[in-house]
C-alpha cells in the first residue's frame, strides 16, 4: 500500500513543482516591467552559466537543478513568445510570423526533449561473459553488403573470425545482395554480378564463413537480413556492415546482457569511424575535432538506454533471434529497417540495451554526393517512422519511450527551423513583413538570455562530443537537401526507396561541391537583406531597435552560411586504407644496419604505419626493416616492412612504412588494426573538446573567408569559361556595351 | 444722511437688470505655454478668448507685452493683430526698442458668445537688398502672455428661467476664472449627501474643464446660482418660505426659479423701518434650480437627468423626469479616453480637415488619454492611418513631421513636385512611446518654396492637408498597475473612475459641516472634470466603512475620523505615538529612503494631505484619504487641489498640501510610501500575486526553491527507475 502511494507520490510530486513554476513562470511575463525582466532573464542566465562550471552539476541529482534551470528559461521564452509577441498586423505578416513561429515551436520542443532525453545518461555499464563456456549463446554474424568491393568484405570478414568467442558457437555470413539471381540474369549488368558472385563465394571458402545470397533483392537490406535469418539458426544475431569491422571482444562485452536479461532484444554499440565525413573534412584545423556522429554515440544514445529507447542503427548490434522471428524479421515498411525494428520491439516490451564502447570501425561516405545520400536516407526513414507508425500514439509503449522515439524522428525537421532562420530577418528588412513582434528591451531580458542558454545547455550535454557551433553547421549544410527529401515523405511516405550509402570512394582532387550554390542564395539574401537594414537605419529612426535585432540576425545567418560555404569544400581522398593517429610503441629492427630502436607509432592503417625513432644514421629510402608491435590484449605482431618515406628531425627519424604482407601476415594486420576495441576507445576519447568559444568562432570566420574565396574563383572561372564559349553571342556584346557607356 | 444715500443706492440698485463687473485674466490662462513665438518671414499664432453666454461685454482692453529681434528692420516688420480673423491693431517691430507694451481697445462688435479668436501675426525681415533665409534664426517675436492680461468689462445677462439654459448658460465651462454654484441639502444623511454628490458631479460636468467650486449652506446664497436638493417635502417648506412653490408631479423633478432676494428682514424700508414678511425683487442675473422627488430614489433620477441636460431642451422651466436609461458605460471610458481596439477618426478627436498652409505654419496636436493603468507593452504597434495631401511645386525637402509625445516617429517625405494625395499612409507607432494618461500626437509641417533664392515665391501651392477621416488605432493591453500612485488619482480620478460613473466607488464622510460637505463636493466635481463623466454610481455614506465593502474607498474628515483599520494600513497616523516618515535622501529613480519618528502630534491648521493605500477589505481595492485637522483646513485643501501646480505635484502615497497664507501659492510635499500593491482590470488582484509583486525577492527565492525541490523530487522519483536499468553481472553483484 505505502508502495503504491509512494509511487503516486514520485509522479504527483514533480507534477506539483512543475505547476507552480509554470505559474510563477506566467505571473513574471504578464506582470513584471522590463527592469524585473532583465533581472529575471539575466539572473537565470548567469546562474546557468555558473552551474555549467561546476563538475558537480554533471551529475544527478544537481544535473536536473541545471536542466531545470534551461527549462525555465525556455519557458518563460515559451511563454512570453506565445502570449506576448503574436500579433495580427495582416495577412502576409501572419503568415510570415506564423511559419517563423512554428519553426521557433519546432526548435524549442525538439530543445525540451533533448532535455528530458538526456536527463541521466547511462554509464559504464560493465558486463563480463561467465566462465562456463556452455552457457554461452550461439552467434551468427551477418555481413550484408551490395556493391562494396571485395576488399572491405574481405577484411571484415576475416576480423569476424577473429573475435573471441567459442568457434563452434560462431558463424559467419556474406550477406551478398549484389549478387542475387536476379543481379546475375540482367542482360546488361549480369556478368558483373556473376563475377562479385564469385568472387565473394571464393573468399567465403577461403576464410571459412558462409556464403548467402537470395533471388531477388526485395526489401534492400531488410529483406538480405531477414533471408539471412531464415537460412540460419544462432539464437543471437550480430549485424556488421561490410565495412564495420569487429573488434575481438565485440561479443564477449555484449552477449552478457542477454544472459541477464531475457526480454533484451538488442546490445547496440556505436559506430566508430575513422575517416572523417566531408563536412567534418571541411571543418578540419582545430585540433582533433569530435566526429559527426559522436554527438549520438557518446551522449545521445547513452541517454536512451537509460529510458530502454536505444535503438538498432543497422550495425554494430547484437539482437536475439527469438525476438526478430516475433515480429517476422527485420521490419522493411520503412527505408530506416532498424529503427522501425527496434520500435516495433520495444512496442511488444522487450528491452534494449547500448554498450559504450567503439567495437567496430567503420568508414563514413567520402564525398557530399554520398553524405547527403545516407543523411537523406535517415531523414526519410525517420520521417516514415513518424508518419507511418506515430510513436507518441503507438500502443505497446511507454510514456519516456514514445517521447525518446518521437525526438528522433522529430529531429529530421530540422531543415523547415534552419531555412526559416536564415529568411526570417530578410522577409522584415527586404519585404517589410514584421515576423517578429519585440521590442528591444524584450529581446535583451527574455529573446538573448534563452538563445545563450541554448548554446550552454548543448555544451552542457554534448560538449564531449562536439565543439560550439558545430552543430549549426552541420544543420546548416544538411537542412538545404533534406528539407524537399522530408516533404516527399510527407506527401507519399511510401515513396523513398533504400539507397546504399557507398563507401571507400575516392577523390583525385579539391573541388567545391555544387550542391553549395543554395548558401550563395542565401548570404546574397541577407547581404541584400543588411544594405536594406542600413537605408532603413536612416529613413526610419524608429526602427532602430527592430534594425539592431535583425541586423544581428543577419550577421550571425551570414556567418554562418559563409562557414558552411568553407564545409562544402570537397577535399581530395586518395588513400584507399585510411591512416588513424595513435601514440603507441614500437620496437624497429633494421637488418642492414644490425640495430634494434624503440620508436613511436605515430599513425598506422592496414597497410602500413608511420614511426618516429632515434637513429645514429639515417635509414634509406626503400629499407627493409621489421616492426614488433603490440594490443591492448598483450599480444605482438611482426611485421616486415620497408620504408618509404622518410623526414628528418634533427637526430629523429619520422618513418612512413608499408608492410609487405601474404595471407597469414594479412590476417595478423587485420587483428593488429582492427582487432583492439581500446585504442580506439582511446581514440575517441581522445578526440578534443572545445577549444574554447572564441577561438571557434575564429576559425569559422576563417573557414568563412576562405570558403568565400575559393567559391567566388569558382564561380570566376566559370564565368570566364562562360565567356570564351559565348563571347560572340549578341545578348554578351549588348550587355558589354551598356556596361562600357555606364 | 451718508447711511441713507447709501441704502437709497443699495436700493435702486437692486431692480437694475445688471451692473458693470470687470475681469483681468492673464493670456496664459488660454495658452498652455507662457510664451507665444512667432519666427519666420511671416508667422501666426492664436487663442481661443472665452466669452460666456450670460456677459454682455462693454469694453475689453489688452495689455500686450511683446519682444522681438532687434536684428528685425523696422521698416519691414510689424505684429498685427485679429480678432476673430478682422485685423484690429498693428504696430511696428522697432529694433530699437524690442521690448514693447502696448495698450489697446478691441471692439466689443467683433466679439460674440462662445470662443473668439485672438490672433497675432508677424511679417518680419532683417534684411533689405539681398536674399534673406526665410526662417533665418534672426526672425523672431515673442508674446509675454503671462505679462499680456486682457481687461473685461461685462455686464450679466439674466438667466432664461428655462431648463434649457442649464446646459450651457448657468453652467457655462466659457465662464472665467471659474464656476460657482451654491448647493442646499436636506439634511447630512448618506442618502441626501449622495444625491447631493450626483447633483454636484453632474454640474461640474457641464463646465467642463472650467475649475468650479461649491458651497453648501442651509439658506440661499445671494449673488450666485443655487440649486437646491431634497425630498419634495423639505423642498416644499424650504420654497414655501421664499414664496415659491413646485408643481405638482411624480417621479423626479426639476424646475428652474428666479433667485429670490434677501428677505424683507434684511431690507430696509424708505422709513427705515423694516416690513416683516415681505419678499424682496429677485436677483434676474441668477437662478434656483431645485433637484426633487418623492424620495431620495426620484431626486437620484433627478439629479441624474440633470447631469445629462446637454443642450437647450427642455424650453420649459419645469419637466418631470420618469425614467433614465443610460448607455451602457465601458470601463475605462472617460474623457478623451481613446479605448484598445477601437479605431477612431480624426474628427472624433477634435482634429477636423487642417490645411497647413504656407512657409512657415503653426502644428496641430491630438490630445487623448490612454487608460492611466494600461501595462504598455513593448512589442505592440499603434496605427496611425494618415490621409493627406499637399501642393505642387515645393522643394524636396519638404516634409510632414508625426511626433509622439514629443519624440518624432517618422517624416513623411513630399518629394513630388507634382504634388500628391495619399490615402492609407499607415503609421507603425511603437506603443512604448505612449504613457498611460495623457498622449499626445502632434503634426508639424515643413513646407518650402521650390525655388532659388531671390526668385518670386508664391505660397498659394504650398499647403499640406490631413484630412479628419484619417485614423488612429490603439491595441489592446492588459490593465496592471502599481499604485499607490496619486498622480493617476489627480489625473483622472483612477481608480475611482475605472468604471466612469464611480461605480463599486464610496465615499465615507467623517464630519457634517458645511465646509466639509463643501470639500468633498469639491473632490467630486474635481473627479467629474477630470474624467469627464458624471459621477451618477459613487455613493456617499455617513457610517464608518465595514469589511463587507469590496470596492474603493475616499475617506475625508479629520485625521481622528478616519477608521482604525485604515490607520492601520495608511502611510501616515496622526495622533498619539504615531510613525510618522521623513523622507532623507532620494535615489535616481525618484524613491525616497525614508526616516520613521514615533512621536505624538497634530497635523495642526492650514494644511491637509492625500493619502493612497490597498484597502483592508479587498486585495487590489484603494482607500484615498483627504483629511485636515479642521472643516475649514479640508475645505481649503479641496480647493488647491484645484490648482494645477498642486495636481502635477502629486505623487506617490501621500502628498501634504500646506494652504497657510504664508504661502503665495499651496506648497505640496508628495513621496512614494507605503505598501506597494497592484490592480488588475477589474480591481481586484490575486493575493498572492500582489504580494509576490511587492516582494519580488521573495518571488526570486520561491523561483530557486521550487527549483530545487523539483529537482530533488525528480530525483527521487528516476533513481528507482535507473536501479531497473542496469544490466549484467555488474547489476547483480
């Protein structure tokens, strides 16, 4: 009985609270003058600050006096922005102020339940595998892929077989879709597909896994898995993409769960890629920079786990069989199959569970071409998701679950927010259209104190995970493509269609993606946009508060559009196998000079690795020498190699080796790159935190600048091109003519 | 012999219809600035002379007091003057002697009733061969109005014994210096206090903004215009013994009659001996007018009707009244009282189609009152709809300046040579740049020749018209204020004219006394004049307020009258072992930090003071007191209150008024005091809001204490839930 009363007391309790600030929160915006304003917002504001200072704060139970604080902020934002600043001026005004309003509503609620997502992430949360080996489940590992070379799948199936765990409990499967019987029957494209066929089939037999392919390709990747599934019978199932390669340990970490929790259906971990995206390679040189998705490996999906809303992300993810075969397979209605999976899981109870630890690595796409691709591909699926199975009305889940699924797939609209804020400041400086009802003493007290409080509370939750002011870049350079994807989903959402994200592309050369031009539109928007703002200065002295306001809205759309410009900035990929940084021993033996040195891995790949020792005489180019190198686990491998480039530092030796490899050695290099989850562990641990606000900023402005630069050579060039190709064209001679007189 | 020419004269006298009276009246009093000035090559400028109905003037004189550049030449310089547009003087503008007085006659046959315009005009140069700026800073001439005084003399009409010369002939707002009636009651019960209260409220409403003061007595006043209130039966006896009588009627009434003389025991006989019994001539140039009913229900009516006699009907000088139906009252309607959410048009107000004409011409201004407890709002827009149109042929420059309450909101640009007509030139006016209270939007126009120096310049193009369609719109706000704020009380009676008519309004008189009923009728015609509505709801009570009483409140009476509860809560008590507070120093933002002394005292004589506090009944309900040591202390208090030096002085929660003849004029003394509260639109205002308000540390610490409560609850409420969440062996051990 006190049980039950408790637990209405756990629910009435912050109900309570919760009412009384919002009434408290409401007196304060219908009553308080502008002085009580300023108090209220600047106060709450600088208190957040202080809070984000202190390490105690990151923790409950004073991380939620923190959150709450946010909240307070936001609602009285909320409050003030709905009850105060919506006023009817005409038609055209509302409906300018109503789309800036919804937008503004869009970002405050997916602002609100990143806080209630995020309020107590889960961490460290060690399992260890019993002795007794017996009770240990049966494993298949699936590798689905459809176009990626022979490569990849060779090396991530070659780490599979590599991972710790009873062998006779362990079998391994190419998924292979590119060479279905269907592939193989096209008159056009069919050899090729025998030839993947074969080959695949061949390097199966060599590494000892099985081979699976299927008649047709129905269902992309859900439909492979689900053939897979029917042709296997391991009561787990681990999921890689063709380029995720395994960890040892990836099973003896995850399986555990399972053992303790019989209504677990997944052990997701994150994806660890070692490559950067493009965006990321355009965002490069400040330090070591977050990846895009650590902001969703190291803090968003730690988050879920807490509400048991972690969801399958298609690899790198150990689900029970049983539990797929309940809800007939992986689900393929949407073109993001293990999200939708995952929900329709968590529908019927079952729990998830996510391990933060990198046990795969991966590659992310190359090229925006493709960036824009897989980030499409999530977006529509996410907004099926949304449209077609409603998780906050969906049966089967709980409150917290519906609010987690929800915020994930609610997320993807964040184009409609972006593009909204980047006109919004132009519809009142070029149309005249007033969107925004404020005064500035308003925007000083409530409008300022809440955007800043935004930026320390994405600090405060993500600040491991991604530097200031890289999610508006990101946002920015991916709202502009993912908008018109996202409305095709919401006219037909059965229409998007599942397109493989190709990987280990490469790029001969530095070029600026065309899909940039859209950021031309827009700083020419609000550089019109300002020039307007300054004749208006002097025409309408009773505007400058409204001038200042959307003055600074411009200045800060501008940067931020200039920035994204320097993101788009496509840089040449030429390596096939990408080097990682790492700070390891090394034992370098170089016969020709009899001499054995202790040196410093300095960065290594499949291929080779980089070293730096103290020689007493310089090593020449093309030198054999032989590496012994070690893993986290204690094991060494030797490697022969030769050198191929070689930088001198003084008596230091900075050494670029590739090894020279047959089969066995091979294998011996996949387990020494791929094999050890601690170094990358440590890697993404290592990667860096903010380099403070400032400096951000400055590097952005540069990045601007430069982007700025190299787009408007670009554009030069093409014009003159244009030229040369037209220059005899009468429309050319007349606009030269009137441009001479003028 | 001496006493008897003198008596003979007294006696002859009185049959005359009227006698010569003279008035002297400064030319500021028509002006609300001191100083008229006139600039430019040509320039005019006017006032607005009053003449009431009921003088016939005789002879008016003006002194003028003038000065002007003494760069002007004399030879091309010259300040006329018209009177109601007929040129009637004009004089050189000597540079040798700038500083002028001059005397002259204005003719009586260009004057009529009503109001005359007084206009003075310059042409002026200060050079002679070259090219001269037409509003070069050398062209001036300044008209000293407080040192211009225009001399009356007039003689009074007498009074149409017609209801219909109520409206604007006894109570008449062109009279001046001001109004004075004679009010004779019943007795000093609530009931005959109230009606006495309607009937002087409704008077007052009829001058207008004329000051008007009152006397009360319990005979008629000779030499003035009484009215006299009560039940028919007190009415009856009290004419009877002037040898009136009333008709016969129902329901209430109202009757005009000449004002009787003294009484023949006053008047000497040609023997010298006196004849008992005998009535006097009347006095034509005044009148009685009696306020009746069968009972105090039907003189309500009656004095109702009476404040709503607002032009010359009924002919008669008696009527019946059987029934009034007001219009439905808004709240917060009032004089010039412009209402959210409601456009209005030029000419509502008082801004008919203006052309603006020539080089240099004079602004208009719109006055008009926004509801003195609107809580502005920042980001809100009023819309100015302009029509207006100008000439052709003006310079580029030209321009149509909108100022708001003295800040310019925009210049609109007449940049077509061609002249233009606009309609619909909206106007965004920030509200921020209004104040609750009094608003003002003035139109000054810019007005230049399109053309070089030197050359022949015609001003017949150059004119700028808006047109009286044109519009303001005002939107809506939500009604929160602070008070204590007698500033608003003196600027419209809030917040006992939140509903005009004084509705949920009582007043608690403490004393009886002729000067004290005087007083308060005096504070009921100040509230009419300064809303501008009759106060036909505002009830007056004899009995000491109790806690049933939900609404506002004016106390007036001495300082012990005033009740224990209200004491209690009021910023200042006097008596034994009061606080009394001194203010000492005063800090940028217009507070005082306040010394308290405990001491025993009397307020003592010759001054009286306002007091504003939260009533003890009704969070968000007011209690004004008036209170002086005596009648006659509070009567004079009543009557500065008139002044208004005194009304711009009042702020905060109290305001002493000093009214000794030490003083020239009333010495005011007002801070801000006591217990801050709030009122809402219907005067009522949560508790715990209010207090919330008034304590805003308080409501910072509750903010951080919920705060943490409800983050300490969270707590509690996820750590069980989290236990569930943890997996593996970890979990278990």
């Amino acid at each position: 009985m006190l049980a039950r009363y408790l637990r209405y007391l756990q629910v009435f309790l912050p109900a309570v609270f919760a009412g009384v600030l919002l009434y408290l929160l409401d007196m304060s915006i219908e009553h308080f003058d502008d002085s009580r304003q300023m108090w209220v917002g600047w106060s709450g504001f600088f208190m957040l600050l202080l809070l984000f200072k202190f390490q105690l704060f990151k923790c409950p139970p004073w991380r939620f006096l923190f959150i709450l604080l946010a909240g307070f902020l936001a609602i009285r934002y909320i409050l003030w922005r709905s009850l105060d600043s919506l006023i009817y001026t005409g038609p055209l005004d509302f409906t300018a102020m109503a789309l800036l309003f919804l937008a503004e509503m869009y970002a405050i609620s997916i602002h609100f339940l990143g806080m209630f997502v995020n309020l107590w992430p889960m961490r460290n949360r060690p399992a260890l595998l019993p002795d007794d080996k017996n009770q240990y489940p049966t494993v298949d590992v699936f590798i689905p892929t459809y176009n990626e070379s022979e490569d990849i799948v060779r090396i991530t199936a070659l780490a599979s077989t590599q991972l710790d765990y009873p062998k006779d409990k362990l079998n391994i499967y190419i998924c292979d879709d590119g060479g279905t019987v269907n592939k193989r029957s096209h008159p056009e494209l069919g050899m090729e597909a025998w030839e993947r066929h074969y080959r695949l089939r061949r390097l199966a037999a060599e590494l000892g896994v099985n081979y699976l392919t299927r008649e047709t390709n129905r269902s992309a990747k859900a439909g492979n898995l689900n053939h897979a599934l029917n042709h296997t019978k391991g009561e787990l199932i681990l999921v890689l993409d063709c380029d995720h390669v395994p960890t040892r340990d990836f099973l003896t970490r995850t399986v555990e769960y399972f053992l303790a929790d019989p209504k677990l259906f997944l052990v997701q971990t994150p994806h660890f890629f070692i490559n950067p995206t493009p965006v990321e390679k355009g965002l490069a040189g400040v330090g070591n920079p977050n990846g895009e998705n650590d902001m969703f490996y190291k803090e968003i999906h730690r988050s879920l786990d807490f509400w048991n809303s972690s969801y399958f992300c298609g690899s790198a993810a150990l689900l029970r069989r049983t539990c797929l075969e309940e809800v007939g397979g992986i689900s393929g209605k949407t073109i993001t199959e293990d999200a939708e999976t995952a929900f329709l899981l968590h529908s019927r109870g079952y729990n998830s569970a996510y391990m933060d630890r990198p046990m795969i690595c991966g590659l992310s796409p190359e090229s925006y071409h493709d960036y824009v691709l897989q980030r499409r591909r999530w977006a529509q699926g996410m907004t099926q998701l949304l449209v077609m199975n409603n998780p906050l009305l969906a049966p089967g889940l709980s409150l917290h679950q519906r609010l987690c699924y929800f915020n994930s797939c609610f997320y993807w609209l964040f184009g409609f927010a972006r593009f909204t804020y980047f006109v919004a400041p132009a519809c009142f400086l070029i149309l005249g259209l007033r969107v925004y009802h404020a005064s500035l003493p308003q925007i000083l007290s409530i409008v300022v104190p809440y955007i800043l409080s935004t930026f320390i509370v994405m600090d405060f939750f993500y600040g491991r995970a991604r530097q200031p002011f890289f999610s508006e870049i990101y946002e920015s350079v991916e709202a502009m493509f993912l908008m018109p994807a996202v409305v095709s989903v919401f006219l037909n959402p059965h229409q998007p269609s599942f397109k493989v994200t190709p990987k280990g592309q490469k790029m001969d050369s530095d070029f600026l993606n065309p899909l940039a031009v859209i950021f031309f539109f827009i700083i020419v928007v609000n550089l019109v946009a300002m020039g307007m703002g300054v004749v208006k200065w002097f025409a309408f002295p009773i505007l400058h508060d409204t001038l200042i306001v959307t003055g600074a809205w411009c200045s800060y759309n501008l940067y931020l559009a200039l920035a994204t410009l320097g993101a788009f900035w496509e840089r040449k990929q030429i390596r096939h196998f990408h080097r990682v940084n790492v700070s390891e021993p090394v034992k370098v033996s170089i016969p020709r000079l009899g001499l054995e040195v202790e040196g410093e891995v300095t960065d290594l790949s499949l291929t080779g690795l980089a070293f730096r020792v103290q020689l007493p005489f310089p090593p020449a180019s093309q030198e054999r020498v032989m590496l012994e190198v070690g893993d986290s686990y204690g094991s060494t491998y030797h490697f022969e190699a030769k050198l191929q480039r070689i930088i001198t530092r003084g008596d230091m030796y900075n050494c670029g080796s590739e090894f020279l490899l047959d089969d066995k050695k091979y294998a011996e290099a996949v387990a020494y790159m791929y094999g050890d989850s601690q170094r990358w562990l440590d890697m993404w641990l290592a990667k860096s935190r903010s380099h403070g606000t400032l400096r951000m900023l400055g590097h952005f402005i540069r990045m601007g600048a430069k982007g700025a630069r190299l787009c408007t050579t670009m554009f030069w060039e093409m014009a003159q091109g244009y030229w040369q190709k037209h220059k005899g064209n009468r429309v050319i001679k007349i606009i030269l003519r009137t441009a001479r007189i003028a | 012999m001496r006493r008897h020419i003198a008596w003979f004269l007294v006696a002859l006298s009185l049959p005359l219809p009227a006698f010569a009276l003279t008035q002297q009246i400064a030319l500021e009093k028509f002006s609300s600035h001191p100083v008229m000035t006139l600039t430019c090559i040509g320039d005019e400028q006017s006032l607005d002379i009053p003449i009431p109905d009921r003088w016939t003037i005789k002879k008016i004189n003006l002194t003028l007091h003038y000065t002007s550049s003494n760069n002007l030449i004399a030879d091309l310089a010259q300040l006329g003057v018209k009177l109601n547009t007929i040129p009637v003087a004009q004089f050189k503008l000597n540079p040798a002697s700038p500083d002028m007085t001059v005397e002259l006659a204005l003719p009586v046959q260009y004057l009529e009733p009503g109001y005359n315009r007084l206009a003075f005009r310059v042409a002026q140069h200060f050079m002679t061969r070259e090219c001269e700026r037409p509003c070069s800073p050398d062209l001036w001439t300044a008209v000293n109005l407080k040192d211009s005084v225009l001399s009356i003399e007039y003689e009074e009409k007498p009074v149409p014994l017609s209801l219909a010369s109520v409206s604007d002939f006894m109570f008449d707002p062109k009279v001046f210096p001001e109004g004075h009636v004679n009010l004779i009651t019943e007795d000093r019960s609530s009931d005959a206090l109230t009606v006495l209260g309607m009937t002087a409220s409704g008077i007052a409403r009829r001058f207008d903004y004329r000051n008007v003061t009152f006397s009360v007595s319990r005979d008629l006043q000779p030499g003035a215009d009484n009215v006299l209130v009560g039940r028919r039966a007190f009415v009856s006896s009290f004419l009877a013994g002037h040898g009136l009588s009333l008709g016969n009627t129902e329901g209430g009434y109202l009757k005009i009659l000449p004002m009787p003389g003294a009484k023949a025991t006053a008047m000497p006989t040609t023997t010298g001996a006196q004849e008992p019994g005998a009535e006097a001539p009347t006095d034509p140039n005044h009148a009685l007018l009696v306020v009746t009913g069968e009972q105090y229900d039907h003189v309500k009516l009656a004095a109702a009707t009476l404040a709503n006699l607002s032009y010359g009907f009924p002919g008669a000088p008696e009527l019946t009244a059987h029934k009034l139906r007001m219009p439905d009252v808004p709240e917060y309607a009032g004089r010039e009282v412009v209402r959210a959410n409601k456009t209005y048009d030029f000419k509502t107000l008082n801004f008919s189609t203006t052309s603006f004409k020539g080089i240099n011409p004079s602004g208009k201004v719109i006055n008009f009152r926004l509801p003195v407890d609107f809580l502005i709002k920042q980001n809100l827009t009023a819309k100015l709809n302009l029509h207006f149109s100008y000439g052709a042929g003006m310079r580029e420059t030209s321009a149509l300046n909108v100022v708001v309450n003295d800040k310019v909101v925009r210049a609109i640009h007449l940049g077509d040579k061609d002249g233009g007509y606009f309609e619909n030139y909206v106007i965004d006016i920030p509200t921020y740049l209004f104040r609750p209270g009094s608003n003002t939007i003035a139109f000054g126009v810019e007005l230049q020749p399109s053309l070089k120096e030197c050359d022949l310049a015609l001003m017949g193009n150059m004119f700028l018209t808006i047109f009286e369609n044109s519009s303001l719109t005002f939107p809506d706000m939500p009604h929160f204020v602070e008070l204590p704020k007698l500033e608003l009380f003196m600027l419209n009676g809030f917040p006992f004219t939140r509903w005009p008519d004084g509705f949920e309004s009582k007043i608690y008189m403490a004393g009886d006394d002729d000067a004290s009923v005087t007083a308060m009728l005096n504070l009921i015609g100040l509230i009419t004049q300064k809303n501008g509505f009759p106060l036909l709801g505002l009830q007056v009570d004899r009995e000491p307020p109790t806690a049933k009483w939900k609404g506002d409140l004016i106390v007036i009476g001495p300082p012990a009258s005033v009740p224990q509860e209200f004491r209690a809560r009021s910023p200042l008590s006097v008596g034994n072992k009061t606080e009394i507070p001194y203010p000492v120093v005063r800090d940028w933002e217009g507070e005082y930090t306040i010394a308290y002394s405990t001491q025993s005292n009397h307020l003592g004589g010759d001054r009286g003071y306002l007091m504003e506090f939260e009533s003890p009944f009704e969070p968000g309900r007011t209690v004004v007191v008036m209170a002086a040591e005596n009648s006659s202390s509070l009567l004079k208090l009543s009557m500065a209150l008139m002044e208004p030096e005194v009304q711009a002085q009042a702020q905060g929660g109290i305001m002493l008024v000093e009214t000794g003849a030490q003083h020239t004029k009333p010495k005011v003394t007002s801070f801000q005091i006591g217990t801050r509260y709030t009122t809402g639109k219907a005067g009522k205002s949560s508790q715990v809001e209010s207090f919330l308000y008034d304590h805003p540390y308080l409501y910072y610490v509750l903010i951080v204490l919920l705060t943490l409560s409800f983050a300490l609850a969270l707590y509690w409420a996820l750590q069980r839930y989290r236990a569930s969440r943890k997996l593996g062996r970890s979990a278990g051990k």
